[in-house]
C-alpha cells in the first residue's frame, strides 16, 4: 500500500478554520462569490420568464448556456491564468461581473438580457481558475482548504438564496444591484492585496513562458481527477432536477414544501459533517473514504425509492445519507488537481478541470429518460454509477510512488490524505 492510500494518522494539521495571510482573505473572497451566486442565479430562469417572452426550452438552453461557456471555456481561462497571472485574469473576471450584473439591473430588451446572462459564464471562467489556483498555491501541500471552500459554498447556498428571494419581490433593478455590489467588493479586495497575491505567484516554481494545454492534455492524472468530477456530479445533478420529479409523483402539491424541507435539511447537514468528515479524512485511508462517499451516494438513492411505499421518513433519512456523500466526494476532484498541478500549471488544470460541470447537463437528461421507465431502474442506476468515480480517484497513477508524467515531480503528488 503506497504512501497516498495509507491511514494519515500521524498527521496532526491545524483546525480547519484555521486560515491566515492570504487563504483567509481568498476564504473572505469565496464567501462574497458565493453568496453574488446564490443570490441571483437560481432566480434565472424565473427573472426570463417574467420580464421576456422566450419558451421554456430557449429559457433552459439560456441558462444551461452560462454554466456550459464556464465549464468548456475554463480550459482557456486556466490557460490564460497560467499566462498572465491569476490577480490579473481575476481582476478582469470580476470587474465583468460587476459589469454584467450592474447592467442586468438597468436593461430590459431581451437580446440584451440573454447576452448579459451568457456574460456570466464568460466572467466565471477568469474568476473560478484563478480563485483556485492561488487557493491551491497558498494551500502548500495541505488540500483542507478546498473542504473549507466547499462549506462556504454551502453557506452560500443558505444565505445566497434568501436574500436573493426577498429582493426579487422589490424590483429587477434592487436583485440585480447586490450581486454587482459584493462582486465589486471582492474586486477591491483582490486589488488592494494584490502584492500579497502576486507572491504567491511570484514563489511559485515552474516554466511560465508557454500555454501547457498539451501537457494538461496528456496528463492522465488530471483526465481521472476529471472524469471523477463529471462522474460525481453527474450524479449530484439528480437532486435538483429528477429527485424532485420522483417526489411530485410520489406526493402531488405537497413536493414542493417536502423538497424545501430536504434542500434546506441537506444545506445545514453538509456544514455540520464537513468537520468530522474532515476529521475521519486524516484517520482512515483515502480508498476507504472514497468508498465511504460512495456508499452514502447509493445509500440515498435506495432510501428516496423506498420512501414512495415505506414512508415520508425515509426521504430525510435519504438526505442524510446524501450529505455524507456529498460532503466525501464533492471535493475530492479539486483535492486531486492541487496535489497531481505544478506550480506554473495549476491554472489551466483546475480550469481544464471545469469540464466536469458537463455532468449537469448529462445528469438532468439520462435521469430524466430512466424515470419516464420503470423509477426502481432510475434510483438502482443511480445508486451504481456514483462507484465510477472510485477507480478514478484511486488510481495508482495517483500515487507518488508511480512514475511520473509531463514533468510532475513526485513531491507533488505526496499530499495531505483527504
């Protein structure tokens, strides 16, 4: 058993909110993108069908259009972090959404509207590469942060929403004026410690004179860290577009306030785990939490199945299971991309990374296609799939102790066991 796959018992790091210098202020950052999130994209589509006269599907392919130019232009985005430097390519990132949302508050043609919306993926393509590699970099060897990041991500999820409801009920112009206002102040944070940020640049070792989208390419450490994230979220998917469809089946008019209940239920649960997730992460083997998020994936599906003849119940016992799950696995592909990067590569591999955000275009459809069938096909298929990203995540190409490839010194990849 290699070095990567034993129990890290004797590692003793520091809490998990411990963060200092630059990662509390990339965590401050976060939580500002986060919330600038939350708060206004989950309200898209119903902000298109009020205020323009587009179909469902041309509204479903405006929204799925943002998070599709994210995904597959983040490989050019990490390349162009890599190239120019990650304050930079976040500074531009940031003043486009600030930009794009004041702009939102203000525009009501429809072309302009839909144009603007399509801008939002644009911008994140600077911010999300960027963001992570100066994570990655200030981070060192020790990857909890991108746990820490996922636990904003779901205050955000929280806190985003609520306040992007209550606005929504003012006016276009109030909703879309918060977002611009908290991504102008992550700008200015960015700005003012741009020193700081570009040392950790600047320290940072490797070849910075030429795009690496080549070696990102042939790197079959990064297709696995990839393929892992597009398998964990094709599945992931399923709790915000087919799992609810199975509950409207299942419980008519009451889905709604029974959906709400498991989303509010699953938001709160994943920051209560993370820590002794966290905790279990440095005393069992990284196959054995693998596994463990696995089995918590599959262990949902079976218990919403169960719940539509055994009882509303086993819905909340459901989501329990699903947190687990979701708090093992979601961040593991980032995990893995910080300890397999070098330096002068982590941009375009956490944004060739980003492609995994195409399993929320696969999920939503195949699920869809599989509970128009029989629903046990649905929730068994499922339940077995999310066990694809385990050989991905384990794979011995992974280990410090396999030969390395495109350049990636062993110490690299001999990271923290989380």
């Amino acid at each position: 058993m290699t070095e990567a796959l034993t129990p890290a018992a004797s590692r003793k790091p520091p809490p998990l909110w411990q963060m200092e210098g630059p990662q509390l202020l990339l965590v401050i950052g976060s939580f500002l993108n986060a919330v600038a999130f939350f708060s206004a994209l989950p309200f898209a589509s119903l902000y298109l069908a009020a205020y323009t006269p587009l179909s469902n599907p041309a509204i479903g392919a405006v929204v799925g259009g943002i998070a599709l130019i994210a995904s597959v232009g983040g490989v050019v985005g990490g390349m162009l972090v890599d190239r120019f430097g990650a304050v930079t390519l976040m500074g531009i990132g940031l003043s486009l959404y600030t930009l794009l949302y004041a702009s939102l508050s203000v525009v009501r043609s429809t072309p302009a509207i839909v144009a603007l919306l399509l801008g939002l993926g644009a911008a994140r393509l600077f911010v999300e590469p960027g963001g992570k590699k100066l994570m990655s970099l200030a981070a060192g060897a020790d990857g909890r942060i991108f746990r820490l990041r996922y636990m904003i991500l779901c205050g955000g999820a929280i806190v985003g929403p609520a306040i992007g409801g209550l606005l929504y009920a003012i006016s276009p112009k109030v909703f879309f004026a918060v977002p611009a206002v908290l991504y102008a102040v992550y700008l200015a944070l960015i700005v003012s410690r741009r020193a700081l940020f570009a040392q950790l640049e600047e320290t940072a070792t490797g070849d910075k004179t030429r795009f690496p989208l080549s070696a990102a390419v042939r790197d079959v450490r990064l297709l696995a860290a990839t393929g892992a994230g597009l398998a964990i979220f094709f599945v992931f998917a399923q709790m915000e577009s087919i799992v609810p469809l199975y509950i409207k089946e299942q419980w008519g008019e009451d889905a709604v306030r029974y959906f709400a209940g498991l989303f509010i239920t699953n938001a709160v649960l994943a920051l209560v785990l993370q820590v002794p997730i966290v905790w279990l992460s440095n005393r069992m083997s990284r196959a054995s939490l693998v596994v463990l998020g696995c089995f918590g994936f599959a262990a949902s599906f079976l218990c919403f199945w169960a719940s539509g003849f055994a009882g509303l119940a086993l819905l909340y016992v459901g989501i329990v299971f699903w947190t687990i799950g979701e708090g093992v696995l979601l961040p593991m592909p980032d995990i893995a991309v910080h300890e397999i990067a070098t330096d002068d590569r982590k941009g375009a591999y956490f944004g060739f990374a980003e492609i995994r955000y195409l399993g929320f275009f696969a999920g939503p459809f195949i699920g869809g296609l599989l509970l128009s069938g029989r629903n046990i096909t649905y929730f068994a298929v499922m339940a077995a799939f999310i066990f694809v990203c385990a050989p991905l995540l384990l794979a011995r190409r992974f280990s410090p102790s396999a030969p390395t490839k495109v350049g990636m010194p062993e110490e690299v990849v001999s990271a923290a066991n989380h």
